[in-house]
C-alpha cells in the first residue's frame, strides 16, 4: 500500500495530524460542554479555529511559494501551534479560550495545505497514488475516536488536553523524518494568481467546497452530543466515528482506481449529491440504527469522495508555484471560510431550531453545492 520509504515518511505526518484532529474534532466539544459553555459558544469556538484556515494558510503559502522554504514553516507552525494549545490548560475562561484557539487555529491550519502540496511534489507525475498517502490520516483518525473514549470517560474528560499535546508533539518529530522538495516550474506553467482566479470553474469549484463544508458545520459540532442526546453512548458514538473514516479509508485505496475510470467532475459532482442525502438521513433517522450506520459509510463519498476529488482538481487547476497557494486557497474556502459559517451557524440553529432541522438546512446547503458543481465543474474546463 505504501510504495516507498518516502511515502511511508509522509504518510507518518497525516497519521499524526489527523489522529490530532481524531481527538479534537469529536471530544473537545465534550470538552467545552464540561467547562459550562453553552452550544452557541462552543459553535463559536469551533468557528474560530475554523475561520483561521480563511487567511492564514494563504499568507503562509504565498511566503513559502516565494521563499522556497515550504518544510521550515510548516515545522514552526507545528510547533507554535503545540506552545500555544498548552495554554488551555493554566485558564478555562470563554474569553481566553478565544484567544488560544484563534492563535491555535491559525498555525495548525496553515501546515497541512503546504504539506498536501509538498506530498504532490514528491509524487510528481504519479499524483494518482495521493489517495494512498493520505488514507493514514484517516487511520489515525480511527484509532483516536476509538481508543480515546475508555480513556476520556465523564470523570476524566479533563485529560483531553494533554492528549491532543502530546499528538502535536509528535507530529512536530514527523516533520524531520523528511527533506523539503520544490516543484519544477517549467515556463508553460507559470500562470498569474489572478489570471487562475478569474476561471469560471475556479470560482465554482471553491464556491461549491464553502458549501460542502458549511453543510458538515453541524456534524462536526455535535454529532458525538447528538448521539448522546438519542441514548447512544460515549463509546458508541466513537465507533459511529470510525464507521465513518473507516469507509473514508476505503475509499482512499480504490480512488486511483477510480479516477483512471471515472471523470474528477463526475464524483466531485457526486460527492456532494451523496452528502445531501446523508444530513438527511441523520436528521430523520438517527434512531433507526441500520440507517444511522448508513449514513455514516456515506462518509466515504462526503469526505472522502468530496476531498480526494478537490484536492486533485485543485492540483490541476493551479500549476506550478501556485500549488501551494492553491491548496491553501482550497483550505481557506472550504473548511475555513465555510467550515467556520457552518460551526457558527450550527451551534444558533440548534438552540432555536432544534437538531432535525439543523441537519434539513446541512442537506439543501449540500444540495446547492451539487448543482453548482454540475453545471460549472465540467471535465472540458480544466484544459
């Protein structure tokens, strides 16, 4: 599965940094609830980290793309982002909470996108095996939701913090395991930022990830408490998680397979499809278990289908030196700019409209981003 000694050194950093988002994305909402903050604060929270992918992972990109410096700042805002996550620890107050998580958010967000475009640089012309390389992440991402859970019970919530530390941490170490590799411009792929920009399918495609990341604003605020709220348990609900990032990985092995036999805009115009029925699902039939288990192996088309499809289309679509702040482009509009209206919004609607609806009004948001990428994302506008 793994090729080669380089591909296992960057597949060790996704592992650690996804297994670090396996302890925050379903627990630390647990967390803040502990702490005696309401749902509008913790979607406020949420929504902070989430708003730093907007600006910063851009402004980091463009000095890396300029400086040639890529693995340097992706090392020190891994290990910023370490120094300043330790300081939830000293002070639980919902105002210094803001300010760790906006410092927090803004230099762990800026490293994946630099290193998802120094991954496509070492894999040069073989962008197709991607999806191998990053389906550690996803194992990473299982192992946490799983194991955290015997670890993280009621009485020791309190012990998140240190884990997600200690993740951090060695994630930071994974970053030396290798060497940093520029991409080879050749004159015919210099293309001006702006130029790439103004593309009717750029514009699209981004538009249509804000969407799809707005609409997964409640699953990753509170899912774990939704379940909670129906009856299942701590423990359930960890391995309703892994359900869904174990489809996830699943994905990732045939992805190859199916982009040599499938068309990117085609499943990038599924993906969001599938998403739509998934919040659907989730907001009516959270109860019936085989349904609920459904939704989650939809997993594999929301994210998995949705981000391997993304991410190769913005490849494509941003050659060159613009890799980098492409990928960060990527990162900003969907999981920042609409991960972070999906965490906000998400945490007003569920306290006035309740959880069903919330889900209702994911599903539409899903569903509009699907038509967008249908009629603009078309296999003819990526030459």
């Amino acid at each position: 599965m793994i090729k080669n000694t380089k591909q296992l050194k960057l597949s060790s950093f996704y592992f650690f940094f996804f297994a670090t988002l396996g302890a925050f994305v379903p627990y630390w909402t647990l967390y803040l609830k502990s702490l005696g903050f309401s749902a509008v604060q913790t979607g406020g929270l949420m929504a902070i980290v989430m708003g730093s992918k907007i600006i910063a992972p851009y402004l980091l990109a463009w000095l890396s793309d300029h400086l040639t410096k890529r693995l340097i700042i992706i090392q020190l805002s891994l290990i910023f982002s370490f120094i300043v996550f330790a300081g939830v620890i000293p002070y639980q107050s919902f105002n210094w909470f803001v300010v760790v998580m906006a410092a927090f958010g803004f230099f762990w967000n800026t490293s994946l996108p630099l290193f998802e475009a120094l991954t496509f640089s070492y894999l040069g012309d073989d962008t197709n095996r991607y999806s191998l390389v990053r389906l550690w992440g996803s194992v990473g991402f299982i192992v946490m939701v799983v194991g955290l859970p015997t670890l993280i019970k009621d009485e020791n919530i309190s012990r998140l913090p240190y884990f997600i530390l200690a993740l951090l941490f060695v994630n930071v170490l994974t970053t030396f395991l290798i060497k940093d590799k520029q991409v080879v411009v050749s004159s015919s792929k210099t293309t001006a930022i702006i130029a790439t920009l103004k593309r009717p399918i750029v514009i699209a495609l981004l538009f249509a990830c804000a969407l799809q990341a707005l609409s997964h604003g409640a699953y990753y605020t509170f899912f774990t408490i939704y379940l909670e709220e129906h009856h299942y348990s701590r423990n359930m609900a960890g391995w309703l998680w892994a359900l869904g990032v174990f489809s996830e990985v699943v994905l990732f092995i045939v992805m190859h397979r199916l982009l040599n036999r499938f068309c990117v805009c085609q499943l990038f115009f599924l993906a969001l499809l599938i998403t739509s029925v998934r919040w659907v699902m989730l907001a009516l039939w959270v109860d019936n278990l085989f349904l609920l288990l459904l939704a989650q192996l939809f997993h594999a088309a929301s994210f998995g289908l949705f981000h391997a499809t993304a991410i190769y289309l913005t490849h494509e679509l941003f050659p060159g030196r613009l890799q980098g702040r492409g990928q960060a482009l990527y990162a900003g509009m969907s999981f920042g700019l609409g991960g972070t209206l999906g965490h906000l919004l998400s945490g007003y609607t569920w306290e006035t409209m309740g959880s069903t609806w919330t889900f209702l009004a994911s599903a539409l948001i899903a569903f509009l981003g699907a038509i967008i990428a249908a009629k603009f994302v078309k296999q003819g506008a990526l030459n």
